[in-house]
C-alpha cells in the first residue's frame, strides 16, 4: 500500500526490493478515487483498468505510432482546447493506438502533467440516449463534473452523430469539449466531423496512415509466435 511503502521510504535501512511499488500499481492506487466515480457514468470502461488476465496484443516497433502517440498527447496539452481527433481508414490501428497510450499511463510513460489520469472509452450514442430520461440541469451537472475528472474521455464513431443529424447530441458534445474535458474523437469518416466548422476550430487533427508491408509482415510474424504459445501449434 502506498501508507506501507511511505513507512519504508522513512527507514532506509528497512526497504528491500519487493516493498517498492510497480508503476502500475502506484497507478492504480494514485487512480483509485477517479475509477470508483467512473463506474457511476454511463457507457463508460476504464482502459487504464488493470487486467492481469487480459492477454495483450503483440507489440511491433512502429514510426507511425509513436509519431501519432506524440501528436495526441500534444494535443491533449494544448491550453486553449484539449480535444484531438484521431483519424485514418479502417484498420489502420488507431484502436489499437488508444490502447497503446492507455498502457503508456499505467505503466507512468504519459507527459509529466497527465499523470494520475484515467482513459475511458465513451460510447457517445448509449451514453447520449441515457440522458434522455435527466432533467437538463442534470445533464449540465454531469456534463461539467466529467469534464472536470482527470480523465481523458474517448469516443468512438463520434461521426455518427454528424451523420444522422443529431443535432442536439452534437451541441452537448460541444459543450462537454468546451467544459475543459480532454477528449480523443476516433473516426474512419472524418469527413463528417469536418464539414462542422465548430468541431474543426476544437479539434487537433492526428492522422494514422496505414501500416506499410514490413509492419504488416512484423505484425502477422508475432502473432503467430503468439499463438504458438498459447495453443502449441505451429502456425505458417
């Protein structure tokens, strides 16, 4: 516990190797008050959530990964809107970039300032139909307390609502981004989000281009050799 190793840290000559913490655990106790408020939130998960039994994805060394990772967080830094809307075609990997980032924040790799933060996926249209039944102040409350938590909030498909001409769901997302939340917008059709002049004067834009052959051929090699450690087949 963070009180136990404070003792430790008090007495030099008592700390031994296993009485520090791991950053993920400093993480998870640093985070403990903001993940137990999250669950409240509709349509929420914690991507920062600890999942020991969670088998992770290979890892391959990738420029255009760390290019974009460092234009998001460049962007959540911005002081006059902290919005960054992640854009690229189908499967290029920006899911797999969000997830990525939030693994760099478990592990206290994120910028100095964004330490001690959450990252939670939002699911814009069941989050925005559970509003329906609250009372307008309500949905104000809310809406402003999210976007106060050091959290930064990230919603997928967000061009949908543009799509459909949900008006009225666009607005109050425009609002929760002008409240101050830190917010990554994840779109294959980022067109939709451009036609919006509003969204386009708060938004950085952070394109992922798709992976070249190597990276495809790197990505697919480690998965095999994944797979062959999890099932003990060969696989070609």
């Amino acid at each position: 516990s963070i009180p136990r190793a404070a003792e430790r840290l008090n007495d030099p000559g008592c700390i031994a190797p296993a009485d520090w913490l791991k950053p993920a655990e400093f993480f998870a106790a640093l985070t403990a008050g903001e993940a137990k408020w999250v669950k409240n939130v509709p349509s929420a998960v914690n991507l920062t959530a600890l999942d020991p039994a969670g088998a992770g994805f290979p890892a391959v060394n990738s420029e255009r990964f760390v290019q974009a990772a460092a234009a998001v967080w460049k962007g959540l830094l911005r002081p006059e809107c902290t919005a960054v809307q992640l854009k690229g075609d189908a499967g290029t990997g920006k899911s797999r970039l969000v997830r990525s980032l939030a693994e760099d924040m478990l592990n206290m790799r994120a910028p100095s300032r964004l330490q001690g933060y959450l990252m939670v996926s939002l699911n814009i249209e069941l989050f925005m139909m559970s509003l329906f039944s609250f009372e307008e102040s309500e949905k104000t409350h809310l809406r402003n307390k999210m976007a106060k938590r050091r959290i930064i909030w990230v919603i997928d498909e967000a061009s949908r609502l543009v799509e459909r001409g949900d008006t009225a769901s666009v607005d109050s997302l425009l609002l929760f981004i002008d409240a101050g939340a830190k917010v990554i917008l994840i779109s294959d059709q980022a067109q939709l989000l451009e036609k919006r002049e509003a969204f386009m004067r708060r938004l950085s834009p952070v394109y992922l281009p798709p992976a070249d052959c190597g990276e495809v051929h790197a990505i697919a090699g480690a998965r095999a050799q994944s797979l062959e450690k999890a099932t003990g087949l060969a696989v070609r």
